[in-house]
C-alpha cells in the first residue's frame, strides 16, 4: 500500500508527472490518514491502487489533484 500523511503529525508529498510515469499499489493509497498528504497527477502521469482513501480520518487532511490530457 502507499502512504502519504499516514500518522498524527506527519506529512508526505508525492508528483507523478509526464506520460509513461506510474504509481501502481496492490492495495490502498491513503493520502492524509491521519497526518497531511498532497498527491499531483499531472501531464499524462497515472495512479492505480484497489482503493483510494483521501483524508479518512478526522485528524487527516487530503489533497489530490488530477491534472493535464492523459492523467489517471
């Protein structure tokens, strides 16, 4: 699974950017579980994952931005 903000107090930022860049996970993407996450898919970048969980607790704040012909 990808983490990005997983715990209280933590951050993470991730950018997928350009045609042919991927970030595949087998199971959950959680971007702001408890902690902060920002996720850019941009210029024809891809992101796959079983499911995507974007600021699912309280204390979790989730950014994802899809941008630009292509991204996924």
């Amino acid at each position: 699974s990808g983490c990005l903000g997983y715990y209280s107090g933590s951050s993470g930022t991730a950018t997928v950017t350009g045609a042919g860049s991927t970030w595949v996970n087998s199971s959950d993407l959680r971007v702001g579980r408890e902690g902060v996450g920002t996720l850019t898919v941009e210029a024809g970048g891809q992101v796959s994952n079983v499911h995507g969980l974007i600021g699912n607790l309280t204390e979790g704040t989730g950014t994802v931005t899809v941008t630009g012909a292509g991204s996924t």
